[in-house]
C-alpha cells in the first residue's frame, strides 16, 4: 500500500482548490506541471492562472519537497521538522510604467519577513515581461493545509489589487 508523503497531500490540496476556482469561473489554468527532477531527485507541483478575462497579470504557486524532506519522511526519520514541501508564489505581467508600483504593492501586501526575487525577462518572441517571486522561509507541513489554502486565495486577491491599483 502505498502511504503519500506530505508534498503528496498537499499537492491534492492545493490542486483541489485551484480546481475548484477553475470550475466556478473566477479563475482559469493556463499551465500545470508535476515534475521529477532525478538529477536533483526534487518533486515540485506548479500551477499558472489567470482571473477570467484578466490576463494580464498571471500567478503561479510551486510546491517543491527536496531529496531531504522526501527521505526523512519514506524512511521514518524521527527529525519530523523535515517533512513538508517549499512553497513559492509568482506574479508576472508584461513591463509597464506601473512595475515599480506592483513590486512595491506585493511587498507591502505579503509583508517584509518572506523573500522577494524581481526579474525582467526580454524575449524577441515575447517581448519583455517582470516576474515578482515570493519564497516563504518555513517549511510547509500537513497540519498547515489550511495556510496552504489561504495563501492561494490571497493570491488571487493581490492581482485583484494590482488590476485595480489599490495596492
């Protein structure tokens, strides 16, 4: 029999929830991937969605478990602290004289103690676009299911105030 991990059942988690959102028309997927890096020997989850007909701004949540946090669990390591899986947050729009205002509007929104990463992306396919990733420095674990589903929906309410400007 197989026992899931907690990246496993937070993935079902989160994805419920995603989904859920999809169904009832607020939001749409616009990518999904589950991936397994074996040269890392990493499992991460990634969703991209949009708000319906706003897409302009999209948001992506990861969950990632590493070789540590996957081991100690499969193999009954009694250090639990190490279960549980990373999570990521990204929110990325197309360059614009507001990006100083949207960078600034999701760090006052998500507030100082996480980890904020800003990129400029210039593509002759795509043209240029920003991308404002926020890492979260504890460990996600299974008894915080419902801060996992918070954080998606704070997520949708931060590009509700970045389409709005009322960040």
């Amino acid at each position: 029999m197989f026992d899931p991990t907690a990246y496993d059942n937070l993935k079902v988690i989160l994805e419920g929830a995603v989904y859920d959102l999809d169904l009832s028309g607020e939001l749409k997927i616009i990518e999904r991937n589950d991936i397994v890096d074996l040269a890392k020997i990493v499992r991460r989850y990634e969703i991209t969605y949009i708000l319906v007909n706003q897409p302009s701004i999209k948001a992506n949540i990861s969950l990632e478990a590493n070789l540590n946090q996957l081991a100690s669990e499969l193999l009954n390591i009694e250090n639990q602290s190490m279960f549980g899986a990373n999570i990521a947050i990204s929110f990325s729009w197309n360059t614009s004289e507001n990006t100083k205002d949207f960078f600034h509007s999701i760090k006052s929104h998500w507030g100082p103690e996480h980890i904020y990463e800003e990129k400029q992306i210039i593509s002759s396919l795509h043209g240029s676009h920003e991308e404002m990733t926020i890492r979260f420095s504890r460990t996600m674990t299974e008894e915080m299911v419902d801060d996992l589903v918070e954080m998606f929906h704070y997520s949708i309410v931060t590009i509700k105030k970045l389409l709005t400007g009322t960040g």
